[in-house]
C-alpha cells in the first residue's frame, strides 16, 4: 500500500474516533477534560489527511518536500488545497485547529469553567474549548476528507 493510502486511512480513522468521542461517550461521561483529548484526535486525522495529499502529490511531481512542517503546511496551503475544491474557509479552519492544538501543547495551565476548558498561554491570553466548537472541527475536517476522497483513493 502507497504511503499516501496509509495515511489518509488514518486520517478516517482518527476523525472516527474523535467523531465517537464527541457525540457518545462525551455525551455519556460529561468530562470536560475529554475535549483536550478529541482536540488531539482532530488534530492527528487533520496532519494525517495533509501528509496524504503532500505524499500524493510528490509522486506526481508537482510539489517538493520539506522537512519543515511548517513549509509542508505553507506548500499545502498554496498549492494543494485549491486542487483538492478546499476553501478559504475551510483553510481557516485548519489553521485554527492547528493553532489551538499548538496553544494546548504549549499552555502552562488549562482548567474547566462554565462547561468550557480554558487554555491560557504564556503571555496571558485565553482561549476556550467547548463541545460546539469541537464538533464544528469536526465537520470541517470531515468536509474536506470526503471531497479529497475520490481524488486520493483513484
């Protein structure tokens, strides 16, 4: 199986599994600390999915590799997405998920208020995560693996 293949299989598992963990057992344990974890599982079907369509096209030749994730991200963003019917929104949306995942990653403390996970940076600013918010990242992410889809799976 083609590298690509294998990791847009676990981009659909991934997003599966954060799928599972919002709309049931979110629902059933109400833990709020759950959130981190689906913002994780997100996150990995997300890198997951960008791997695939990056290794894709570097087999076509018609982008070169870096090992910068953030120039990956760049060449992704720029040159990738548009062949692959990905808004400017939805593009967005990537970088936002990424970001938070990153705030989340580098955050010196993180504690639930008012049904909210706050995660504070280290230069004091805030950012909340709440289950609306993670299921709208879902639906992104879900979004944009089915319209890449045919084209990956040919």
């Amino acid at each position: 199986m083609e590298k690509f293949h294998e990791y847009f299989l676990k981009a659909k598992r991934d997003l599966a599994t954060a799928d599972h963990l919002a709309y049931v057992t979110f629902s059933l344990i109400k833990d709020k600390k759950l959130l981190l974890k689906i913002l994780e599982q997100i996150k990995s079907a997300l890198t997951n999915f960008i791997n695939s369509v990056l290794h894709l096209e570097y087999i076509y030749k018609r982008i070169s590799l870096y090992s910068d994730p953030e120039e990956n991200l760049r060449t992704f963003i720029e040159k990738c997405a548009p062949r692959y019917s990905i808004t400017k929104k939805e593009i967005k949306k990537i970088q936002e998920i990424l970001e938070l995942y990153k705030k989340h990653v580098k955050s010196p403390m993180e504690f639930v208020k008012n049904e909210k996970v706050i995660i504070m940076s280290e230069n004091s600013s805030v950012e909340s995560l709440d289950i609306e918010k993670i299921k709208g990242f879902i639906s992104i992410v879900k979004t944009i693996i089915e319209k890449a889809q045919p084209k990956i799976l040919r």
